[in-house]
C-alpha cells in the first residue's frame, strides 16, 4: 500500500534556464535576475551575469565612451589630441605624392625626365616665379613634386617609416599641422637664403626632415632611448651632404620648422593647451612669412610664362 510523498521532505523543482527552458538550473543573472544555465552565463566584474547583459553592457560602454571622448575627455596623445586607431593622414600624403609623380610621368612620356611636364613646370619651387613673379603656389606644389623614380621611391619609404607611428603619437590634426609647417620650411629656406640663380628644388623631403625634427622633440620630453633617432638622422644627413642635387637648405629648413613646431605642441601648458598650441605654431609660420616677405622685398618683379621648345616645356621669367 502506497503513502502519499511527506510534504516535509518534498524538493521543489528548479526553475528553467531562461533561454533554456528544459534546462533546470539553480543559478540566475546577477544583473537581470532570470534564471540561468551555466551555458548562458558569462563572468562579469560582479558576479555572473548572462549573454544577453553582457552584450547590452557592453554597447553602453562604448556608447559612454564616445560621449566621453567626445565632451573632450579620455585618452589623449602628446600633443592632447584625440588618438587614432590608425594612420589615415600619412597614407593619403603618401598616394598624393604617386598619383601626383604619375601625372608628370604621363605628361613628359618618360620616368626618368618627368621634369619636362606642365604640372612639374608649374609647380616646382624655382626662385624667380616664386620671389619675382608673386607665384607663390610653389611653396607647397614643390612639396608633391619628386624627380625620378628614385627620388618618389626614397621619399615614399621615409614618409611610410616615419610617418605612421608619429601621426599616432600626435594625433592627425596636429601631425597634419607639423607636415604642412615643415614643408613651409623647407620651402622657406630656400627662397630665403639662395639668390636668384639657385636650381629649381622639388621633393616631400623638407617635411619629412621636419618629421625628424619632431622624433628629436619627443625623444628629450620623454627621455627616450636616443639611439634610433641618432641612426635615421645620421644617414639623412650623410645622404643630405653626399648625394649630389639634394636641397640642403630645404633639409635644414624643414628640420628646424618641424623642431619648433612640435616644441610649440608638446610644451604648451595644459591649462588652455590648445590655445596656446595655436598660438606657437602660428609664431613660426609667421616668422617664416616675415622671412619670405623681407626677401621678396629686396627682390625685382618678373613677368613669367611657360614656353616650349621642340616640343619641351620650358617655365621663363623677363623682369619687368
């Protein structure tokens, strides 16, 4: 004869995994509460809580940091910037400066002589159009130019090598600020300080001197390892005074440009840094404006044109 189960000793059965409802389980989400089997559950700071908040914590989180990022907030580089993921400024200097090279190649039909195009005619830093003929595009046309295979080749490895990671230490818009200022500077060295007679000068090389001059910057602040810096920059001078045709004023000037640029970034104090960063680099830009005012000052003006000669282009300039 059967007896009836002794409520007193009777187990209560276990609810069902929420997501897993034929599963019992006596665990539950530490956030949300249900029910949960250990498959469902995930290790989370407090406790244990299940895919589902994990997930919808997860999408706060990053949400929270956008906001906070965005209000000015969160990690930043050394210049106070916001930092990037990736470099996205030096590729697209980079692909200019080819698709650039390219166009030359295809105007003057050669790679080697690609000086013998319009573009190359227009756009390369020759005194007398700049100073004399008021043309002064070329301060920065110069900077996309470069003279043969070589020459595109050398320069696309050294803006590739040293641009990247020092785009991400800075930031982009600050490493974009520094690019533009060192080729100011490089440019302006040559107006500056060679007459009139000087060889036209092209090359992205005044700028990446100037990204140098930013490393050398970086490396005192943060009392780096000087070693690197000391190599990079010994073979860029070596090449500077060995290779024959290479623009040491424009070297110079960019490295200097570049130096004090990023003096006026990483230095400037934190308390309205950005103010203060605007306000040194635009210290240096307009020492530099002064510098080529003062030589176009003492400078005769010219009428300049392109002309061709059996069937090369020719850039020439008749004082006035």
């Amino acid at each position: 004869m059967s007896q009836p189960p002794n409520p007193q000793y009777q187990q209560a059965a276990m609810p069902g995994c929420w997501w897993h409802p034929n599963r019992q389980t006596g665990l539950s989400c530490s956030r949300c509460e249900r029910p949960a089997c250990p498959d469902c559950l995930r290790e989370a700071a407090v406790g244990f809580q299940c895919t589902d908040c994990v997930q919808m914590g997860r999408q706060q989180d990053r949400a929270q940091q956008k906001q906070y990022r965005d209000a000015g907030y969160g990690a930043r580089t050394l210049a106070g910037a916001q930092p990037p993921r990736t470099a996205v400024v030096t590729p697209v200097l980079l692909a200019l400066n080819v698709v650039i090279f390219f166009i030359t190649v295809a105007q003057s039909g050669s790679i080697s002589n690609n000086n013998f195009s319009d573009l190359f005619q227009f756009g390369e830093l020759w005194n007398p159009a700049t100073l004399a003929g008021n043309e002064w595009w070329r301060i920065f046309t110069s900077g996309f130019l470069q003279f043969g295979l070589l020459h595109i080749a050398s320069n696309a490895f050294s803006l590739w090598f040293v641009g990247r990671p020092l785009e991400t230490a800075l930031g982009r818009v600050p490493f974009t600020v520094l690019y533009f200022v060192s080729m100011i500077g490089g440019s302006a060295a040559n107006l500056v300080f060679s007459g009139l007679d000087a060889v036209p000068v092209v090359g992205a090389s005044g700028a990446i001197f100037g990204l140098i001059g930013a490393y050398t910057v970086i490396v005192i602040k943060l009392r780096l390892n000087p070693t690197w810096l000391l190599v990079i920059l010994g073979l860029n001078v070596f090449i500077t005074f060995q290779v024959p045709g290479i623009s040491i004023l424009g070297h110079a000037g960019g490295f200097v440009a570049g130096l004090l640029a990023t003096f006026a970034l990483l230095y400037a104090p934190e308390k309205n840094r950005l103010k203060w960063q605007i306000g040194g680099i635009a210290i240096v830009v307009v020492a530099m404006i002064g510098l080529i005012a003062w030589k176009d000052s003492q400078t005769i003006s010219a009428s300049c044109e392109l002309t061709t000669s059996r069937g090369v282009p020719s850039y020439v300039c008749y004082p006035e």
